[in-house]
C-alpha cells in the first residue's frame, strides 16, 4: 500500500486500558494484507462467496477493512456492494437472537435497522478509532451494538424476570443445591442436543446453548452466573427443563 | 446509565474472553462494572448463542426484503456523513493534503490547523475569511465548516490517562490570542493573519 493508502482505516490505533494496541487475529490480518493489493474487480465476486469453507471467503473483519478502504477512497458503489455483504452476516446473526431478551419487545426489522445504523456510524468513522473493535471481533462488535440499541427492551425483560421471580416454585431448593451438580453435558448428550435442535423451543435453545458453552447449570454460589440464575427459575425447575430437553432430544436421535 | 460507556464495557469483556465461555471472567467484569451486571450477562450468554447456534439459512424473499432495508440505512448514514465534516485533517487528506500542506493552503500554521481540529478556538473569534477558506480548500460547504467548529473542544474525548479522573477540558482560547502566542509564525505572518 502506499502512504496515502496506509492512512487511519489501514492500521489500528485503539489501545486496550493496559495500553496494548488492539490486534487483529492472525487469519484476519493476513487476509487483510492479502487483499490489500488486490484491484477491486478481483475483490468484488469474493463478496457473493459465503461458503466459510472456501478459500475465497472474506471473513467478517476484512469486510469491515474494505468497506472502510471504500469510504475512504469515495468509492460509493464498492462500499455498498461490501456493506450488503456484511449485512447479510449481521442479519444472519441477529436472527440467532429474533425471540431472545436482545430484541424482547420490539419489532425484529426496526431493531435491525437501529442497530445497522449504528454499526455504519462506527465502521464508517474515519477520523477515531471507534471503528477498531469491528476489525478485531466483528460478530461481538455488532453483539454490543445491539445490546446498546436495545437497552430500553432489556430493561424490560429485566423486570419480567422480577416479576416471574415473584412467583418461584423455590420450595426445598436449598435441599436440592446440598447436592447440586452441573457436569459437563459430555460429547454424546451434546451431539443429541444437536440433533434435537429443531424440535426446541427458543427458551430450550438458549439452555441448550449454554450448556454446550460450559454454562453450570446451577450453582450454591449466588454470584455465579448459571443457566438458572440467568432464566431466573428454580434448580428444580432447571433440572426439569434439562430433563424435557433430554427427553426431546433423545426421539429427535430415535427417529 | 451510560451508553457509550456500556459499548466500551462490554468491549472490554469481549476482548478479556476467551473462545469458550469462562466464568472468572465475567464474575470479575460483574464485580468491576456492577452498574452493568445484567447488560454482562446477557452480552455472555448472547456470544454463547450466536457461537452455538446452527448458521441461519435465509431464503431468497428474506435476502431481498433485508437488501432492500440495508440500503435505505446506508443512504440515511451516508447523508449524515456527507453533511456533517468530522474531521479537517481527514477531510484534507482525501484531498491528498497532508496536515502540513493544508495549513500551507489556509495561511496559519499546523498548530492553529490542529486548535482548529480540536476545536479549541471560540468560535466567535474565527475571522469569517477564514471560514470560507476552509470550505473552499476542503470543497465543503460553510455551514459544514460551522457545525464542525461550533462542536464540543475533541481534548480529551478519545484519550488515555494515567490518572483515575479525567483532566479539566482546557478553555477554548480566542483566534488572536492562539495566533500572538504562535511561535513557529513570524511577527509578519501574525499580522497578516490579525488582519483578517
């Protein structure tokens, strides 16, 4: 790249508060660099690649170094057909969450479009550094956007949690946690609950998904957060949820 | 509740985490940002879900549907973006000026350049001639040029301390006064720009 190329969007400045620069991952990096010195026509088809497999796939992080390179170079028509790609990852990723507390109370495409427009506003900020973190982890870039633009509704599902609290079904559960458990769901429950996944319903998603992420699934410890603290329901209740996902899981394996 | 300081939380977790999810992690992060606790934890279990979540498949109707609104959100940024300057130095660049050059084009020299930057001017005090240079050179309307130099001083808006509180903004000065205290100007480049 020449000097001119080599501006603001090219090299992170952003540093951590220990005050280390922001680093991308390696795979990223080199991508970045590859396509760096490529002209646009090579770049453009790679953008309708989406196959993650395939060596032309662009991952997320190097979008983001293009769009910026685009906008930078006031190449309008590069930078849209590069933010239609990236949005078809945001979209694909937000769906994940469509019936969870991150856009709980709101309609899922005016939440989309609150929370595209803020990732543009940051990705396309040329003068900071507030673009940085998009180039370093893009899916939890676009994560916390969307926790920002959705507060409003969180705070609201914080209070339905309160209020379903309320009415627990906690009798004996201190019996219970004397001797509380969450092993770890091991390989063959967890290659069920893959299998299960479209009979789940989306709270069972959720739990199945912390359990394959090595979320307890209750703990003695208050503080700790586990899948029942976070659902705000009893252990015996957890256990019984688990055990229905067992249970759906293990026909979905039968069939 | 702050937003942006929930962003800057929540990114700090982010980068903290490892690929899997840790617990120590986020209990430090709750005990650190208590303010935030719940905003961590569901910021946790949403990055468990969108990791273990089989990929979403969309069908054709959806692609287009969302192309459609992804666009109309690219125009309504790109608007404000062309109607608002950001930066004089970046906006100079893409004009191929470096900050020395640019001063160069204005007359003043790259500290008055970065006071302009940092908007740490008064406004009232910028001799009108100048702000019309501005947008000449820059090719940007004047109200583009007015809007960016009435914004709030950027001292201290992005950087690091060392210390635990932030320092006082400095007081915006006058045009004259920056232009007097100039050291790299000669006496007749200040008069020259006095009498603007």
């Amino acid at each position: 790249m020449d000097s001119q190329r080599a501006g603001s969007y090219f090299p992170l400045t952003k540093r951590t508060k220990q005050g280390e620069l922001y680093v991308r991952r390696d795979d990223a990096q080199m991508q970045i660099e590859a396509v760096a010195e490529r002209e646009i026509a090579e770049i453009r088809p790679r953008l309708y690649v989406t196959d993650r497999a395939d060596e032309l796939y662009l991952l997320d992080e190097t979008l983001v170094f293009l769009y910026r390179r685009a906008l930078f170079e006031r190449d309008d028509s590069l930078a849209e057909a590069i933010f239609i790609a990236m949005d078809v990852r945001i979209v694909k990723l937000l769906l994940k969450h469509k019936n969870s507390g991150f856009i709980h109370g709101c309609e899922f495409d005016d939440f989309l479009q609150d929370v595209r427009i803020s990732v543009l506003r940051k990705i396309g900020d040329l003068a900071s550094d507030i673009g940085d973190f998009a180039q370093v982890q893009f899916g939890s870039f676009v994560s916390s956007e969307a926790k920002c633009v959705g507060k409003k509704n969180f705070g609201l599902k914080e209070r339905e949690r309160i209020d379903d609290h309320s009415g627990r079904d906690d009798d004996n559960d201190s019996d219970l946690l004397e001797n509380a458990v969450s092993p770890d769901p091991g390989p063959e429950f967890k290659a069920m609950l893959r299998q299960g996944w479209s009979q789940f319903s989306d709270e069972q998603r959720t739990i199945v998904c912390m359990l394959l992420d090595g979320f307890q699934s209750e703990s003695k410890d208050p503080n700790e957060t586990t899948i029942s603290s976070y659902l705000n329901v009893t252990s015996r209740t957890i256990r019984n949820k688990i055990g229905e996902i067992r249970r759906i899981a293990a026909e979905a394996v039968e069939r | 509740m702050d937003n942006n300081q929930l962003a800057e939380v929540l990114e700090e977790y982010a980068l903290a985490s490892p690929d899997e999810f840790d617990q120590s992690v986020l209990r430090r992060f709750k005990d650190k940002y208590p303010q935030f606790s719940g905003e961590l934890e569901d910021f946790a279990v949403a990055q468990t879900i969108a990791k273990c979540s089989p990929e979403v498949e969309l069908s054709a109707q959806q692609e287009a549907h969302y192309r459609t609104s992804a666009l109309e959100a690219l125009r309504s940024v790109r608007g404000e973006m062309q109607t608002v300057l950001h930066s004089l130095i970046e906006t100079a660049k893409v004009k191929g000026l470096n900050r020395k050059e640019l001063a160069e084009k204005l007359g003043l020299s790259v500290s008055l350049v970065q006071y302009l930057e940092k908007r740490r001017l008064e406004f009232s005090s910028i001799p009108k001639k100048l702000i019309e240079k501005i947008a000449s050179v820059l090719e940007q309307s004047e109200a583009s040029v007015v809007e960016f130099l009435n914004l709030p001083s950027a001292g201290t808006a992005n950087a690091n301390f060392k210390t635990a509180t932030r320092p006082e903004a400095l007081k915006p000065k006058k045009f004259e006064e920056a232009v007097r205290e100039d050291q790299s100007l000669s006496h007749e480049e200040k008069q020259k720009l006095l009498e603007i």
